[in-house]
C-alpha cells in the first residue's frame, strides 16, 4: 500500500470516528435532558399524590380543604399546597 493511500485511508477512519463521537455526544445530551424531564414529572406526582393523600384524609374527618396548584417556569415546577379552612 502507498502512502498517500494509506494516509487517505486514516483520514477517512478519522471522519468516521469523528462523526461517531458526535452521534454519541448527540444522545448523550438528549438522554439527560430526557432524564431531567422525568425527574420533574416524578416531583408533579409525589406532591400530588400528597395532595390526594391530605384530601382523602380531610374527606374522611370531614374537614374541608382549600387545595391550590401554583405553576413557575412554564410549568416545570409545581407547588401544590392546602389549608384548612374554618
């Protein structure tokens, strides 16, 4: 094999290899904002699954609930909170 073959040879490998990397750094990125993504949906149901919870238990002392849903960032964050009323 020549050597101006050869060296066309490791540039072309050197490309491939190079366009590899990016296609992982690629779903690299788009796994973690995926996981960012889940990670907040995980924190809208716990808190409100406590909402539930503090409704059922005010349903069943028969004690009424004022229960609120507050919404920052566009929705990525979530604040659920109650109080008893009278």
């Amino acid at each position: 094999m020549d050597r101006n073959a050869y060296i066309t040879y490791l540039e072309t490998q050197l490309e491939r290899t190079a366009s590899a990397c990016l296609t992982v750094q690629n779903f690299t990125d788009r796994m973690n904002l995926m996981d960012n993504q889940i990670v907040s949906i995980e924190e809208r149901i716990i808190n409100l699954t406590r909402v539930i919870k503090m409704i059922q238990a005010g349903n069943e002392e028969n004690i009424p609930l004022n229960v609120g849903v507050k919404e920052f960032n566009k929705g990525e964050v979530l604040v659920l909170y109650y109080t008893k009323l009278g």
